[in-house]
C-alpha cells in the first residue's frame, strides 16, 4: 500500500521551501505579481505601438516581458511541485489552476509583442540588431524573424492565446485520470499471493521472475486502459486537434513542422530516424531471438521482454547507494561538476525521492532559471531507479549549468536537447558498473541492461514516434481516430518493431492510451535522438582529453543561446547526418552480439 504524503520523512522529500516556506508566501507573490486588475500588466502593454521607436525602447520592452515571465516560472514551479506531491488535494490543485491561468493571461497580454516586432520596416530591423544595446538579446529577436512568415496579426495572436487555455484541457484530463482517479485491481503471483498494483509498481513486477505475476500485471494494467478506450481516444484526439489548430492557424505545411521549424530542425532528422531504425530493426529480433533462447519458456510475450536474463545477479540499490555511484560516475566531467551535483543529492534535497499516494507517477526534473533543480522519483531500488536517478541528475546538472551561465533569456535548453545529457549520464554510471562487475553473471546483467536501455530509448521511442507521426497525419487527412483505429495500428507497430517471434497479446492494443507523451507535441523523437548524440559525446569525453570534456561542459553551458543543432555540432556531433543514430544501431547489435557470447549462445 502506498503511503501517505504525511508518512514520508522530509529527508525523503524535495525542498520546496526553498522557493516559498509555504502555500501561504506563495500566495503573497501571486497577488504581488499577478494584479487583480485588467490589464494585470498595464506596463507591459505601455509599450504597445512604441517598440520601432528605438533599441532603447525595445530592450526596455524585452527586459519588461522577460522580468514578469521569470516572476510567473518561479510561481509555476512552487505550485506544480506541490501538485505533483499529491495531485488530490485541493488547495494544491487551486494553486496549480490559478498559475496556469495568469500565464494565459501573460500571453493574451504580451501577444501584441511578436507581431508588432515584426512588422518593423526591414531596414529600422536591421539598424537595430546592429545596436550594441541590442546585443544581448540578437538572438533572440533573430528567433523571432525566423518565424516571422508563420506569426499573425495583433488580433490573430490574442485570439490564439486565449485559446490555449482551453487547448490545455485534454492533456489535464488525461493526467487527473492516470495519475488520480485510475485504481487498479490486486495482482496474483504463482503462489496466489496478492500484489497492489500502482503505476509506480507496475514497473517492479513487469520485470519480475514470477511469470503469472508479469502476465498479470501486464494483463490487467493494461485491461483498465482498455475499458476505457472511448474516453482515452477522444482525449488523446483533442490534444492532436489542438495541434492541428495551432499548425493551420500560423499556416505550417503540417504539425510536424510546426513543431520543429521554430527549433531549427529540419523534418528529414524526424523522418531519417524513423527510417533508420526500420531499416535495421533486424538487430532487435536478433535480440528477441536471443532473450527466446536464455529464458526457454517458450514462445515470448511482451510482458516476458523486461525480466532480466540473468535473474541471480539482479542488482538492487538501496536509495543513498543510488546516490553514491551516480555521483561517482560523472568523474571523466571533472570535479567542479560532481561536487555540484554532490551538493545537490546530499544538502541541497534536490530528489523526491519514494512513491506515495496519488503522487505522479514516472520520473522528471524540473525548477526554473532562480530555484534550484528539483527531481521526482518514484525509487524502488531497481537497478532502472538507479539509472533513472542519474537520467533526472542529467537534466538538472544541464539546467543548472545552463541558468548559471546565461542569462535568464537564453537560460532554458531546447527539448531537442534536453535528452543528450540525460543519456550522456546514464552511459557514463553504466562504464563505471561495468568496470566494477565482479562476476561474469554481474557482468551478463549489466549488459542486459544497457540492451533494454537502447531497446527503449532508441527503438521504443521511436516506435512512439512513428505512432505520433500518423495519428497526425490521420487528423490532417481528416480521417477520424477512433479507439480501433488506433489500437490496430498499434498492434502492427508492435509486430513490425517485435518480429514473428514474439506474441502480441490483445492487450497490448490499449498501450497506446496510457502514454503521457503522446500530449507532449512531438517530444519522444527526441529520446532516440538524444541518445545517439550522447553517445557518441560520451565516446568522445571518456577517450579524449580536457577539450573533449570543456567541449561537452560548453554543450551544457549554452542554454538557448543558439540553435540546438549548432550547439551539438560545436560539442562534436552533427545530429544533421543519420550517422549517429546508425552507430547507436550499430552499438545496440554489437553488444547483443557480446551478451550471446558471454552466454554461449550462438
């Protein structure tokens, strides 16, 4: 039974207080900050109609909107960590409402902004980005021009900002139904025993020895997702709507572009992933077969894909340990960054650490440019909870690297980047695992457990992509998404990604339903990318000297402060050539090749 938010010692939990010392001092900067009047903003809005007057006036405008925007993420942050404590409660849920809806009236307010920018006659622009006054923020306004083509007027700007509010509503839903209201039943083991199965559990049995419990609990998490297929589609159908609403009505091509063109990512990066990993899905029913041959059950199913192969061995954690060598880990990127992170785990209570009830589930970091990072963890002492740690330690290191060097309008990393470091750190706790394997059986499990990280990372997540892909493509086509329409094309996915070998239970049809990202507006792609480019930076770090390494830290320092391809590029991988994400195929058959040896398999 999962406890009590009152049950978890403070030790276990992030501080918050840090940000604000309560609910109540939060609620004195709200009302500070966010005016009851209309406008809330009047000062913002002073500058309506003035901002071709001069640079002077510009960056005054800019250091306006910025500054209240700082103020709204330090509000937004106290509250949706409070939220996400335990999403039932209701001043928690009040805070949370409240600071979403003044950041939609900061964007209805400021949607004037963009729009009159760019309507700067092209000359006066072009005087002003020469402005040593101006200088700071050249990247930015330069941002802005880019996608000059696709913004609107003042009035098609507001119009679209008071939409968003609405827009909003599906992904709300989803999450109040999946982290709150869902209860799951009781699952059996072989035994008979009885297991209560939770989001957070369902990770801890699905990779269990005891079969009838796998199969149960996959069975039946997925079973209440299922009876619930009607709503889950038209909600997941209204955040793709969203998508498309917003795609038309700034007159991209399609959502995809939408999503990528402001980042300056070109669509063949998406496409050529995809293809990539088609065209070389061999290697993972190579694996298939493999994992077929050392458990010798017979047939597989997909709850049969996440048990270890070498059961004996399976190495589990206590919390403080997980701590201890993910710290230890992330000496080849010197001593400056690991007594950071250090100071972090261990004074600072940066991590959330165990599940308790009505918690969110999954793992995230998150914080804003004037607080420090904050990480939720649902740990179960799973060797995936200790490199799940050191997945968020990533983030936040990144985060923190990032708001410490640049300024808070280049302080924030693009999504394109946000998974490299993640990964990054992740290869670097498993070379320290590996290195530290007293056994061969320590050794075959580790190497399992970097097969099932790239297997999910790189192929998983792009699985999703693909998914993503056509379920927006069928709404541009205008073909409806109906709950079989989805759940079919998700059975063929997973027999195209899985091969022959493996059975499909129907089951696995309500997958689809129950993945947050799938609201995220084209993120998991980013997974897969992400981890080709960190492992090609971690190869590079751990065999090079210290430019490698002041290449990489750069990498991390850089914020938003120039495009995210470019940023790669200068760190020392070109994301815009497929070949980092073939050498991470490439990595993924070599070691499945190395595990059939260690296991004398052919």
């Amino acid at each position: 039974m999962a406890k009590d938010r009152s049950q978890i010692s403070p030790e276990d939990q992030w501080d918050v207080a840090s940000l604000y010392p309560d609910m109540a001092a939060w609620g004195k900067d709200f009302s500070d900050t966010v005016p009851s009047t209309s406008p809330r903003w009047p000062e913002l809005l002073s500058y309506k109609g003035r901002l071709k007057e001069s640079p002077e006036i510009l960056k005054a405008a800019l250091e306006l909107s910025f500054n209240l925007s700082r103020k709204l993420s330090k509000l937004y942050s106290y509250a949706h960590l409070r939220h996400d404590e335990e999403i039932t409660l209701d001043a928690h849920k009040t805070a949370y409402n409240k600071i979403l809806a003044a950041y939609h009236d900061f964007s209805q307010e400021s949607s004037w902004f963009d729009p009159e920018l760019l309507e700067i006659e092209d000359d006066i622009l072009s005087k002003f980005l020469k402005s040593p006054t101006l200088a700071p923020y050249r990247f930015h306004i330069e941002k802005s021009i880019r996608v000059k083509q696709h913004m609107l007027s003042h009035e098609g700007e507001e119009l679209l900002a008071r939409a968003g509010k609405a827009l909003q509503a599906p992904s709300k839903a989803f999450s109040a139904i999946n982290d709150a209201d869902f209860k799951f039943p009781q699952v059996d083991d072989q035994q008979g025993g009885k297991h209560e199965l939770t989001l957070g559990s369902y990770g801890l049995y699905i990779r269990d020895t005891d079969r009838v419990l796998r199969k149960n609990t996959f069975k039946q998490l997925h079973a209440k997702y299922g009876r619930y297929e009607n709503t889950l589609c038209e909600l997941l159908n209204g955040q793709v709507q969203a998508h498309v609403f917003n795609a038309k009505s700034r007159h991209y091509h399609s959502c995809l572009e939408a999503a990528l063109f402001p980042k300056n990512v070109d669509k063949a990066v998406y496409h050529s992933l995809i293809k990539a990993v088609n065209d070389n899905m061999h290697v993972l029913h190579q694996y298939v077969e493999l994992r077929e041959k050392v458990l010798d059950i017979g047939k597989l199913h997909l709850y049969d894909m996440y048990v270890p192969l070498m059961p004996s061995a399976d190495i589990r954690l206590p919390y403080n340990e997980a701590e201890d060598i993910v710290i230890e880990s992330v000496a080849p990127l010197g001593e400056e960054y690991q007594n950071l992170l250090r100071k972090g785990f261990k004074e600072q209570r940066w991590v959330d650490r165990y599940e308790n009830k009505n918690k969110r589930s999954g793992a995230y970091s998150s914080g804003c440019y004037d607080s420090n990072p904050y990480i939720l963890m649902n740990y179960k002492k799973l060797l995936k909870d200790v490199f799940t740690l050191a997945h968020e330690a990533g983030h936040s290191m990144h985060s923190l690297l990032s708001h410490t060097h640049q300024p808070y309008h280049y302080g924030d990393y693009p999504i394109f980047l946000a998974e490299v470091a993640s990964t990054f750190n992740e290869t670097l706790l498993m070379n320290l695992m590996l290195d530290r394997a007293k056994t061969k059986e320590e050794r075959i499990y580790l190497i399992n457990e970097k097969i099932e990280d790239l297997r999910g990372t790189l192929f998983r997540q792009t699985m999703f992509a693909e998914f993503e892909l056509w379920i927006h493509e069928m709404s541009e086509q205008d073909i409806p998404l109906t709950p079989k329409l989805l759940s079919d094309y998700y059975l063929e996915l997973n027999r195209r990604y899985f091969g022959e070998r493996i059975v499909i239970d129907d089951e696995a049809a309500a997958e689809w339903s129950r993945i947050p990202h799938f609201y995220y507006n084209f993120y998991v792609y980013q997974y897969a990318t992400g981890i080709s480019a960190a492992l090609a930076l971690a190869d590079r770090v751990c065999k090079g000297g210290k430019q490698e390494r002041d290449d990489y830290l750069s990498f991390l320092k850089a914020g938003c402060s120039r495009y995210p391809i470019d940023i790669l590029k200068s760190a020392g991988v070109d994301m815009r050539s497929s070949q980092p994400v073939t050498a991470a195929i490439g990595k993924f058959g070599s070691l499945v090749t190395q595990l059939g040896k260690e296991l004398g398999i052919k």
